[in-house]
C-alpha cells in the first residue's frame, strides 16, 4: 500500500473509531503487528509532508527568480559569463537535493523581510534588470544566507553591491555606502560588512555595460563565452561544470 493509500485509510478509520481500533484494524488491513503498523503510518505521513513541502519550496524558488528573458546584475557578478550563459541556456534544469533547497528557500524568506524602508526595488537601466534588497538614506542594503560567514565579504558580493549603486544611482538614488549582511542558515550567526565604494560610478558602470554586451552577443551568436573565471573558485561552485569541461583543462595541465 503507498503512502496516499495509508493515509486515506488511516483517515476514514479515524472517522469511524477511535485511535487505538483504527490502528488496529489497520494493521490487520496490512498484515502487520501494531508496532509495525506505526512506522508505517509514520513513514507514510513524513513521506507526504516532505513532498509538499519540496513542492511549496520550488513554488517560491520559482516566483522568486528574476526575469529569466532580461540580462539581470546576478547574471553578470558570477566570476564567469560562461556561467551565466548557461543559466540562460539551460534555466529549465532543476538540481538539488531537499537540504540544499531549504538553505536557498530560508533565503527566499529573508528577502521578503523588510530591513530597511524601501525594499525588493526593481530598477533596470541599459537593459540591465536589478532586485535591489533594501534602501533607506542613501545606505544600499544586500542580504546573503551562507553555511559559513566569511571573514571578509566575497568580491563576487562587493562586484553587485556596486552594479546595484550604479541602477539605484542611474534612478536618481545616490548611494554613500552598502551593508552586506551575512546569514548563517547552520548556526544563525550573522554578520555586517559595510561596503565603502572604491571605484566610481562611472567606472563600475563602464564595467557592467560591457560583461552585458558580452553576454548579450555570446546568447545571440549562441556561442558560450571564454571559460576565464575571475575568480579560481568559480568552477567549484558552478553547476555547469560538467557542461564546460574547464576545469578538466586546469587539471590537466597541471599534470604537466
């Protein structure tokens, strides 16, 4: 009997006498003892609130995505427009397992909570789509769940604090500074980095036009761009690894 069939049976039992009877004829029903028939009914119970709970994460793991047909900052702040390339190419793919979801759909949460005064502002400029996490007195605020706070704020995270300053600028709201928060989904230990802006507007936004352009024309020629991550941790943590084969390269080449 599976696990739908336990449960409505379990049910209609309950409806008809009491705990103890219902048990009892329902172990008869399945040819077990009663000790038995528990860890049925118990594994059939988990079994169904783990399924809608995947299904209730997926559903808002999908509504949170951003506009898959835009170029987003998200796309352009991983160290490698390959990736990014991908993820356009590829955005259908679904992996993972529950933990990994949870930890992601905990960050989905966070992002509802509002911190600061203006929150979950969506900007585009030059074709550039943004989800700003929060805004309040010229402060930008990023918020990231980890499974480990980093002694300092990774430069992926600095790189689209800066791209946000330039959509939120670009608005006509002037940035003086950014605050990462960092949330440890394991321990929920947290952390702030406040971000002090060492490259101007003019120049950060030279830079993001131009990974923008890149990608744009690597999805019309539809041909991935250069497998160069700016960063040597990026094909660790990418899930289009096994698509680019670059990382088999390195190796190789390390070899000899």
């Amino acid at each position: 009997m599976r696990y739908p069939e336990v449960i409505d049976k379990l049910k209609i039992l309950l409806s008809q006498a009491k705990p103890d009877v219902a048990l009892a004829q329902l172990a008869v029903d399945l040819g077990l003892d009663t000790q038995k028939a528990l860890s049925v009914i118990q594994k059939s119970v988990e079994s169904y609130v783990k399924f809608r709970l995947l299904q209730a994460i997926t559903r808002d793991l999908e509504e949170a995505k951003p506009p898959l047909e835009k170029i987003n900052v998200t796309d352009l702040v991983f160290p490698c427009l390959r990736h990014a390339f991908y993820s356009k190419k590829f955005f259908e793919e679904k992996r993972g397992r529950l933990p990994d979801l949870l930890g992601m759909w905990i960050g989905v949460k966070l992002h509802e909570t509002r911190i600061f005064g203006s929150h979950e502002i969506e900007l585009e400029y030059n074709g550039i789509f943004g989800r700003v996490d929060g805004y309040e007195d010229e402060i930008l605020l990023e918020l990231k769940t980890t499974r480990a706070i980093p002694p300092e704020p990774y430069p992926h995270h600095v790189k689209q604090v800066e791209y946000y300053r330039v959509l939120l600028e670009k608005s006509g709201r002037p940035v003086k500074f950014a605050v990462i928060l960092y949330v440890n989904v394991n321990d929920l230990t947290t952390k702030v980095f406040p971000i002090l802006f060492d490259r101007s507007v003019e120049e950060v936004e030279e830079e993001l036009i131009k990974r923008k352009k890149e990608l744009e024309e690597a999805l019309q020629k539809d041909i991935p761009p250069p497998p160069i991550p700016d960063e040597p941790w990026a094909c660790d943590y990418c899930r289009f690894a096994y698509l680019c084969g670059y990382q088999a390269i390195k190796e190789e080449k390390a070899k000899n």
